[in-house]
C-alpha cells in the first residue's frame, strides 16, 4: 500500500483547527505528523487567539504531535509574516511534508491567500470543514464532548461579555443572528479544553479581560486539576 501523504495542521489552538484535525485524523487519507502554529513573541501567546504558550504546551501533549512555532514580532508586517512563515514551511517540506491542513469554513480569499504561499515552497492546502454549514458543525462538536472557551471577541461584532464564557448550547443560543456560530467572519476565537482530539482534557481558570488593539481578550489560565471533572471552566475570579 502506498505510503499516505504526511501533512501537519495549522493549530490556531481554537475549536476549528481542533475539529480540522479530529476528522483528518479519522479519515486516515493523511498521515498528520505535527501540527504548526504562529506565536506574536512579545507577547509568548498565540497569535490572534491570545492564548498563553503554556497553555498551548498542554494542549500539544495532549495531542501527542509535534509543534513548529513560527514566532512573529508585533507589530508583523505582512512582508515579515511572509517570509517567516516560508521558512517554517520550507523547513517542513524538507522533511517530506507536503500538505497542511486548515479549519477554514468559506472565506473564499483566506483560503486563495493560503494556496498561493504553499504552492511557492511546493505544498498544497488541505480545508476538511469546507463549506460546511457552521450551526451543524458547532453542534457536532460539541456533541463529540469538545470544549471550549471563548478568548477573544470582536467588539464591533459581539458583547465583550462574551469573552472567558465557555463554548456551549447556551451561549450559542445567545448569539446574534448576524454573527456566524463559528466566528467565521473574525467575531470570537476560541480555545480547545477537551474533545476526541486530546488524549484527556485541560483544566483552565479564567483571569483578566481586557482590550488590546480593538479586541478583547480574555486571559485562560491553565490549573492544577483533582481530576477530570476540574477541567470544566472555574468560576471566574
């Protein structure tokens, strides 16, 4: 039998990239050997998402992958970006990568934008969620038992409060009609706790809520747990 292609996920720590792996994962057409994920340096936190680096640590041990952190200055240029990101995947090409796996739903320029950088180092774009309707799929994933909270919120788009809410039946029923039940259209990112695609799930308090360049973010702080139960989000201080 030939040799499945190897691919690593783009790990944007939040519930789409998670979920983009559980199902490439199942369907076994790629041997997903890692996952890559972009890191704003001053700051140690995931890009975009806010989320600590230690928290992310734990997440990559309970994936049990490897993590290539491309690490970005801010302010990051787009040419900056650019060129530190080539780098990183050409490194993973050498090592006979060929695919990367996204959990994008259907921006349509995002994912143009994405195949243009792999094909100029030789890697094609993988999109496993495309154009799926996203009420189903949040549902999906929260039947599976994932877990998740809310990081970071677009206020022009959603209430501040959200932020540091766990992801739930509740809080989707809550939402705007206008805003996507994903946060596809950049109204709220998330972080993953739980779910099939970790090995067991993380305990997380939640800290401070701020707003940082138009955005607000909500500090999740990874907690020693008694057991599994702990994982569930903490009351808030």
């Amino acid at each position: 039998m030939a040799a499945r292609p190897k691919a690593v996920v783009a790990w944007s720590s939040g519930k789409d990239s998670a979920w983009a792996l559980h199902v490439s994962q199942r369907s076994e057409a790629f041997e997903v050997v890692g996952v890559l994920t972009t890191l704003t340096e001053p700051y140690e936190r995931v890009s975009m998402h806010g989320v600590r680096e230690e928290l992310l640590d734990l997440q990559l041990a309970a994936l049990g992958l490897p993590c290539t952190k491309v690490r970005i200055p801010s302010p990051c240029s787009n040419e900056a970006y650019q060129r530190q990101m080539a780098d990183a995947l050409a490194e993973l090409r050498a090592e006979g990568v060929s695919h990367v796996i996204f959990g994008d739903l259907f921006l349509q320029d995002i994912r143009a934008y994405r195949e243009t950088q792999l094909a100029s180092v030789g890697m094609q774009g993988v999109f496993p969620l495309w154009q799926r309707d996203t009420e189903e799929l949040v549902r999906e994933m929260l039947g599976s038992g994932l877990r998740a909270v809310i990081t970071c919120v677009d206020p022009r788009a959603l209430s501040q409060d959200f932020a540091g809410r766990l992801l739930d039946e509740a809080l989707l029923d809550e939402l705007p009609d206008a805003v996507d039940p994903c946060g596809e259209n950049g109204e709220f990112h998330s972080v993953v706790i739980a779910g099939p695609m970790l090995t067991s799930p993380i305990a997380v308090e939640v800290g401070d809520v701020v707003e940082r360049e138009g955005f607000v973010f909500a500090d999740v702080i990874p907690v020693e747990a008694p057991d599994a139960q702990a994982s569930l989000l903490g009351e808030r201080p």
